[in-house]
C-alpha cells in the first residue's frame, strides 16, 4: 500500500487544511538598508535581527540579479567570535535558507572560513579558498528544521579571525509532519544535498514564478548525471493536470511531476555527500507517457550505492498522469559520492524528481532557564561585544562557549549548563542580574577587578556554587543572607 493512495483518499480534506501548519515568514535582506521587492513579488525587510556586525556592497553589484543579493552583513572579530540572527516566530517546523557571497567585498580577495549553526546545531561550514565560482556568484542553501523556544537562531562563527558574511536570509513555515517526521523525530535537522527537478532547468521561489508551498528551489538534474547517462537521456514534458500534486504533508508541487526524464539504458546519478552523515532519499515519479497505458508496462529498480532497494511500476502504484513519491534512507556511507541508479526491467526508467538530504542531529544545547539566566547576566554586567556573547550559551559543542564561560552536559546528558563563569578583569561597569541563581549548576563565579556595583543578589550561594571572587568591585548592600550561610563556599 504506497503513501499516495492514503493521499489520494484525503484529497477533498486537503482543501480546507492547506495552510493548517501556519504560515509566519521571513525574507530578510541582510546588509540592506530598504526594504525591496524582487520581480517575484517577495518582500525583503531592511537588515535587522542580528546581534552586530557591519554592512557592505558586494564588489560588482551588478553581476547580481536582486537587491537582497547586493549587500551583505559581515562579523568581524570585534564584534565577536559568534553572532546570529534571532528571529522571533511560533515553535513549529521550518524551511531556513541562506545566500552566501564573498565577491571580494573587502578587496582582501580572501574568501572566510566560518561554520554556520541553525538552533545550535552546525549545518554549513565554508573553508577557504572557495572555488571561484562560488565566491564570486555566491550560493543559495536550504534546509529543513524544528524551532521550539519561540526564537529562530542562525549563528555564524569566525575560523581564524575571519569574518562570516551572509546576503539573506529566508524562513518559512512548513507542516510539521512533512519529510516523515513522524517516523525521523524531531531530533535531527534535513540539510538539502541536492533538490533535482528531472528535465527541466533551475525553479522555484527567488528562480522563478512557480510555486512552491513550503519555499523550496528545484534544480535541474543535468549536472548529476553521469557520462553515459547524458548520452542516453531523453527529456519528457506536459501541461496536463497530474493528480495527487500539492498534498500534506509534503506539498510537493505539480510542476515537478510535469517532467521526467527515461533513456533506454541505466540513467545514473552521483550526489556528493559527507560520508560521516545518514541521508534521506526522496524520489519522485509520474507516469507522463500517453502510450504507456496500464501495469507491467514499464517498470525498473532503484539501486541506491549499488544495492537494489526497489522494484517499481509507477502505472501500478499511481495510474497515469498521478504523483507517486517514495522515500529511503541510506546509513554508513562509505564514500563521499552517492550513486543512485534506475534500472530498467521493462521499458525505459522514467524520473521525475530526486531529493537528497543530510540527517544532521541535533545537538546538544543549553538548558533554557540557563539561557535567560546567562542573557541576564549578559545585560546587567554589560559584557562588551567583542567577548561574543550571542545565541546559545554553551552550543553548539564543536564551537567555543561564550567568552570566559565553561559548560558541561547535565547529569542526563540531555543539555548543557553553565560551570563556570570567569570574569575577572574585564572592565565590567554593571551590576549582577538576580537571575544568577537559576544557574544551579554554577560552581565557580570570578568576577573580581571590575567596576561592577549594585547589591549582591539575594539568592547568591547556591548548592553548587563553591569558588566565589567578588574582590576589588563597588557592590553596596548587606550580604545576602544565602551567602551568609553557605558552608561550601570558598570565598575570596
Ligand atoms: C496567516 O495566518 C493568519 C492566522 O492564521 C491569518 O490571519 C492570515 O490571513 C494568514 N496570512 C496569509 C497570507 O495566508
Ligand atoms: C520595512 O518594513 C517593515 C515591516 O513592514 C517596517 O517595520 C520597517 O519600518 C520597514 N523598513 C524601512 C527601512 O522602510
Ligand atoms: C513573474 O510574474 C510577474 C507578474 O506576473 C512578472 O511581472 C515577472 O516578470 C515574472 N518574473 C519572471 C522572472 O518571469
Ligand atoms: C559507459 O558505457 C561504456 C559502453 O557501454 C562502458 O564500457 C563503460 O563501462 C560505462 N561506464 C560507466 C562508468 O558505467
Ligand atoms: C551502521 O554501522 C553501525 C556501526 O558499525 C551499526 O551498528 C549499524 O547497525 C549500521 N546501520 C545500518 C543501517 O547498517
Ligand atoms: C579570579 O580571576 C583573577 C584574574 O582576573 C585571578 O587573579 C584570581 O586568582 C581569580 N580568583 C580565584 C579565586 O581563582
């Protein structure tokens, strides 16, 4: 029993629940400075959300096409190590994509090495030199994830003392249930390894005026193919209505069941991939030949990295002028290419569309109340930008915490906590936020030879706390009470 017919049984439902999974948005032009609207008619919002930076034209602002594409936003290391967008929106699921150009902005021609987090797991990193191409026309990715804390994070973090740049930045909600989340969880994040559109050439929103419900560009297969699949393919189009197109959860939309391509022979496709990962395979068919007219007619195998994982029949499965979509996960890669082949049994292969995406985990990230504990802290100690105290404390695990912090997954190893906070001789002019004693995993805090003043907050002294460096600051006020009292402090 394939997935469509249960579609298919839902199609007059569908209707009314289209845009059920909600519909919050983001285009954000970053580095600009007015908002626009491209020949698409998408909005583009003035740069804000971002924690700091500086802004730039690219180089040659006419090699580029829109005007989201013309500036950028750029971290230099004075404004930290780490620095993010923090955008605002409902928990749900969404489509997160990013332009990334270099154009040699800064007339240093040197393109930066930075890693890329989208709620504090890493999901793009850029080493340089980039390939030519890349840096001077930039480059568009995509990727699918959860947000749950009300707040979307896209953080970039300098390599060296390299600057991060980014050119936009664009969010979409998406159904929640789309890409099998239901079977995944919601424990990893899908980072778009190619989006083929079989026969045709690059579509989608920001490439053309076809739609797409949930923000996603389609590119065209040619360049995936192997030799001698170019010399054996042959493009197949129509303007018919295909049935079954559009539908929750994946919203996959008509026009990609509108081409295909098939060959008499193997058609083969390479897909680079980061053999460390596991990856979901999406594979998208419609029978779009009049002449093939009922089961048996044509069918092929799937070879995913020379292993045969599926006999199919699209006439059997969906009928004709119907959207039959089937999806496979590939674990253990050994290699940095993956194969997929169609093979014929009967007839010619026909394909329609091939999605592959990374399963990237989540990691790891800070408790929430230590979160707004630390962006307290943040605030009421007024720590100067270029100690990089931007988006999560502690994650994501690879990169390093915020400056003069230490931290540690919790006893369940299901978050980290703050275990060290070391201040000491930082120029610090503010006062200590009460919020301090939600850090409950806190064993040291130096905060000595500041200028900090204010009274201490009445709670200081917590269980786990057992180095405390208050020295040489203007606080006023008693001691707490809870300080007062702590027997397994050490105080200087
Ligand atoms: C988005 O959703 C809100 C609330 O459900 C609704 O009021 C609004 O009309 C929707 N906007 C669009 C463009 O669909
Ligand atoms: C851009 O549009 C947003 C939302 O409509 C508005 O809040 C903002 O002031 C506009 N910015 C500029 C620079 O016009
Ligand atoms: C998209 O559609 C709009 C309005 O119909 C049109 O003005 C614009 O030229 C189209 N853009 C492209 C690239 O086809
Ligand atoms: C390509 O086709 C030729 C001739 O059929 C064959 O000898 C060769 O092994 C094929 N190459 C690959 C990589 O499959
Ligand atoms: C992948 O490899 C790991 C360790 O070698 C093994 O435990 C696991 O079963 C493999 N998974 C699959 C799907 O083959
Ligand atoms: C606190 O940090 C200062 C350096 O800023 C250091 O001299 C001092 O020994 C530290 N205090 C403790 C208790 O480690």
């Amino acid at each position: 029993m394939s997935l469509l017919f249960f579609l298919f049984s839902l199609s007059l439902l569908s209707l009314s629940l289209s845009s059920h999974f909600g519909n919050t948005s983001y285009f954000i032009d970053c580095g600009g400075s007015t908002n626009t609207t491209d020949p698409f008619n998408t909005v583009w919002l003035s740069d804000r959300y971002f924690t700091g930076g500086a802004i730039s034209a690219v180089s040659e602002p006419l090699h580029f096409r829109y005007p989201q594409e013309k500036n950028i936003r750029f971290f230099p290391l004075s404004s930290g190590k780490k620095n993010c967008y923090i955008l605002p929106l409902p928990s749900g699921r969404y489509y997160f994509r990013t332009f990334t150009v270099y154009d040699n902005y800064n007339g240093k021609s040197h393109s930066p090495s930075f890693d890329a987090s989208v709620e504090g797991t890493i999901v793009f990193s850029w080493r340089s030199p980039w390939p030519e191409n890349l840096a001077r026309d930039g480059a568009y990715s995509d990727l699918f994830a959860f947000v749950k804390d009300g707040e979307a994070d896209v953080c970039f973090y300098s390599i060296a003392t390299d600057s991060p740049v980014i050119g936009s930045l664009e969010v979409r909600q998406i159904d929640p249930l789309s890409y099998d989340s239901a079977t995944i969880g919601d424990k990893f994040i899908l980072v778009n390894y190619g989006r083929l559109s079989c026969g045709s050439s690059q579509w989608g929103p920001g490439f053309s005026n076809d739609t797409d419900d949930f923000g996603r560009t389609w590119q065209s297969d040619s360049e995936f193919r192997t030799p001698n699949t170019t010399k054996i393919i042959h493009s197949l189009s129509t303007g018919a209505t295909i049935t079954g197109t559009n539908q929750p959860p994946n919203f996959f939309p008509a026009k990609l069941y509108q081409t295909a391509v098939t060959g008499s022979g193997i058609l083969e496709y390479e897909l680079a991939v980061d053999a460390k990962l596991d990856y979901l395979l999406w594979f998208h068919f419609a029978e779009i030949d009049s002449r093939v007219k009922q089961k048996a007619d044509r069918v092929f195998d799937v070879v995913v990295n020379e292993k045969n994982v599926k006999r199919v029949d699209v006439f059997e499965e969906a009928g004709s002028f119907a959207a039959y979509s089937w999806s496979y996960t590939v674990h253990n890669l050994s290699s940095t290419v993956l194969t997929v082949k169609f093979v014929p049994v009967v007839g010619a292969p026909i394909i329609s569309g091939i999605e592959n995406y990374a399963l990237v985990p989540n990691d790891l990230s800070t408790a929430p109340e230590q979160v707004v504990a630390m962006r307290a802290l943040k605030e009421s100690l007024r720590v100067p930008d270029r100690m990089g105290w931007n988006g999560d404390p502690c994650a994501p695990t690879n990169w390093d915490t915020w400056e003069g912090v230490t931290c540690h997954p919790n006893k369940d190893e299901t978050a980290l906590v703050i275990s060290q906070i070391d201040l000491g001789s930082q120029g610090l002019k503010g006062s200590i936020s009460e919020q301090i004693t939600l850090l409950s995993d806190l064993v040291t805090l130096n905060l000595s030879t500041n200028s900090l003043g204010g009274t201490l907050p009445s709670g200081l002294g917590q269980q786990s706390l057992s180095r405390l460096d208050l020295s040489n600051n203007q606080f006023s006020g008693p001691i707490p009470e809870s300080l007062a009292s702590a027997t397994h402090l050490q105080l200087v």
